[in-house]
C-alpha cells in the first residue's frame, strides 16, 4: 500500500483556518451512487478532512452529509488528496448560503487545529 498520495504544496494553499471537529460524514459518489460513512477529523469553510479506511481517489465528485449533534451540513464536494488506508481532503463545492450559517456557527465553537496534513 502507497503511504500518500499529495501534492507537496497541500499545505501552503490554505487560505482558511482549518478546526478540529467530531463528526460523522455519509458521503456517496455522484456517478456510482456508492456510499460510504467517515469521521471528520477537520473541517474548515473551505473543506474538511474524512478519516475513512477506503478513501475515493483523487478527483471524485461527491455528495456529503456531515452530522453533528447540533444539526447537519449537507453540500457537494471533491476529493483534492488521498491517504490510502487512513482518509482523504475533500474541498466543498459550492455550499448554498444557508449550509455555510450552519458550518459558520460549528467553525465559532472550536479552537483552530495546529494539525498539518
């Protein structure tokens, strides 16, 4: 098994903070329909990070929805990165302005990560 598959500026990209977040995310994949369940590790405006143990490849179009205890947030996405066997990045894909007031109200009540993927 591949350790990572990365783009080497990943990391100098960000242009939003990135918040260390719990949550449970079903996402399916738009051409298939295959569905999968992850854990959101981190999430910020832009994306999130999906622990997941067969992550989709690079490129997959996708339909997600996190939950929370406080409600769920539900946009489409695109896998950017892969971990093999550990999760993948996926940036979201123009979030309606009502699923960012719910991603903005989870992002006030967490502290910033000082994880780097």
């Amino acid at each position: 098994m591949g350790h990572s598959i990365v783009s080497p500026t990943c990391s100098t990209q960000r242009t939003v903070p990135r918040y260390t977040c719990v949550a449970v995310t079903e996402i399916v994949e738009s051409t298939s329909q295959t569905c999968i369940e992850g854990k959101i590790r981190e999430i910020s405006r832009k994306g999130c990070y999906v622990d997941s143990l067969n992550p989709f490849p690079v490129g997959t179009l996708l339909n997600l929805v996190i939950s929370r205890n406080q409600g769920s947030f539900a946009t489409k996405g695109k896998v950017i990165y892969v971990h093999e066997g550990f999760g993948m990045g996926v940036v979201f894909l123009d979030p309606t302005y009502n699923q960012l007031e719910i991603l903005d109200y989870w992002l006030a009540e967490h502290p910033r990560s000082t994880d780097a993927l």
